[in-house]
C-alpha cells in the first residue's frame, strides 16, 4: 500500500507541472484514478486480514 501512496504524491506533482498540456494531463489523471482504486483495495485487504487474521486471509484468496 505504501507503494500507492508514494505513486499517488509523486503523480500528483508531475500532473501540476503538466497541467498545461492537456493531452498528458489527462493520462496521467486516469492513471491517478487507477492508482487510487488500488490504493483504497489495499486497504480494504489490510483491514480484512486484521478482522480475520492473516490465516483465514490466505484461506480466502484460494
């Protein structure tokens, strides 16, 4: 998740410094929203396995 987050931040001032070019703007915004979408599943697996436990997490994924 923390990959995510640091990917989030740095998209974030590269989209500032390209805010004039529209055409990469507009990459990098979708890029963004992915990004995001995966950033709020991890978490969402993070405090999964904190209700679960580890264990029943992995048990889950198969």
């Amino acid at each position: 998740m923390q990959i995510s987050i640091d990917g989030i931040a740095l998209l974030r001032k590269c989209m500032a410094e390209v805010c004039e070019d529209v055409t990469t703007y507009d990459i990098m915004k979708e890029y963004l929203k992915d990004e995001e979408e995966d950033m709020y599943w991890s978490e969402g697996q993070l405090a999964l396995i904190e209700k679960i436990g580890y264990q029943n997490w992995l048990i889950k994924q198969m």
